[in-house]
C-alpha cells in the first residue's frame, strides 16, 4: 500500500506518496521517478517520503511551501521525531539512493554526499499536517508498471527529439545548398564575367 497526499499551497499542485512500511520503500526506491526527491528524517527512523517533481523542475526550485510540507509529512511520521522539537530532515533526488545487497530493508545510503540537502524543522505545525491528512489516498499501485510506462514515455520523447533535430538538419544541409548554388549562379551573371560578341572577337577574324 502506498499513501498519496496534495500538497495544494501552490499552483498547480504537487503529489507526495510514501510506503506504508519498510517493505513499500523497498519498492519505491526500486521503482523511484527521476522525478522524486526523497525525503527522511536525519538520524533517526522515519517514513520515506517522496516528492514527485514536474518534469523541467529540480531539486533547487522545490517551493518553500512544498518543502516545508514535505518536512513536516516526514517528521510526523517518525516514531521519535514527531516528539521532538530542532530536528533536521534530509532530502536528495531519487537517483541518489544507493542500495546494496549488504543492507536492511528498508535501509539505503547515497552515491554523492554533496547532493544531499538538509531543511531544518523547528516543530510540528499541526495545521499543515492536518491539511495534508486530509487529502490522503490509501492506493495500491504497479510500481513496476508505472515506472516502466514513464520509461516508455522517455524513450518515445527522446526518439522524437532525435527524429525532429534530423529533420532540422537536413533542412539547414537543403538550405545552404540552394544557398551556395545562388550564389555561384550570381557570381557567373555578374557583368565582368559575361563576354559580348564585341569583346569575344577579334575583327581581323573576318578578313
């Protein structure tokens, strides 16, 4: 089972969705969207939380308001942060878990520390918990299935990307042949490469 929520403080809306427990996560970092920014509580146990970001949108242009719904989603989910007050969570796209066979369910580490961002939460606002309770979905959904549909989609996109630049190509070659024809075509029409009849013959040729 994967939750879902809305967070609707801007225009248009985000989508966040967790597992419900370790077992999901193992999932969702398998079946992560490099689209996902995942979210957890530093130090301590948590939810793993996971933004879905708009295709074009990065890590560094999360609204605020986005952020701290995230961080306050991840905190309240965590058997001792929810109790505590300072704590740090931490959050990185999702192409930055790394898994190894070695690990716990549920555990992961990163590939690069650097991209690891840390958004400090001073204490639980009910009021944003709330309103994000309030939209949660109880889904169960092919994880599987949907990242290899979004695959897809990226193969199919960057094919016609390919397609389009080829055809751009092959214009522009088109183009400047025509180009360079006109311009060797009015090179020859030019007065000082034409020869009159005048200027191709001498006149004792006719004696």
């Amino acid at each position: 089972m994967v939750f879902y929520f809305t967070s609707a403080v801007v225009e248009p809306p985000y989508t966040i969705y967790m597992g419900k427990d370790k077992y999901e996560n193992e999932d969702l970092i398998k079946y992560g969207w490099p689209e996902d920014i995942w979210f957890h509580v530093d130090k301590l146990s948590s939810a793993h939380v996971y933004l879905r970001l708009p295709k074009g949108v990065t890590i560094n242009d999360i609204p605020p308001e986005v952020l701290i719904d995230c961080a306050q989603l991840v905190k309240n989910n965590s058997i001792q942060g929810c109790k505590m007050n300072n704590i740090g969570v931490v959050y990185t796209p999702w192409s930055n878990l790394k898994k190894t066979g070695d690990m716990d369910v549920g555990q992961i580490g990163f590939h690069r520390q650097k991209e690891v961002k840390t958004v400090a939460v001073e204490k639980k606002v009910n009021e944003i918990v709330n309103r994000l309770e309030k939209t949660k979905e109880e889904r169960f959904p092919d994880l599987a299935a949907e990242k290899e549909s979004r695959d897809r989609e990226e193969r199919n996109e960057k094919k016609a990307q390919l397609q389009e630049q080829k055809r751009r190509e092959k214009d522009e070659q088109k183009k400047k042949k025509e180009t360079d024809k006109l311009k060797c075509y009015s090179s020859l029409m030019k007065s000082e490469n034409m020869q009159t009849n005048e200027e191709g013959y001498d006149s004792d040729d006719f004696m």
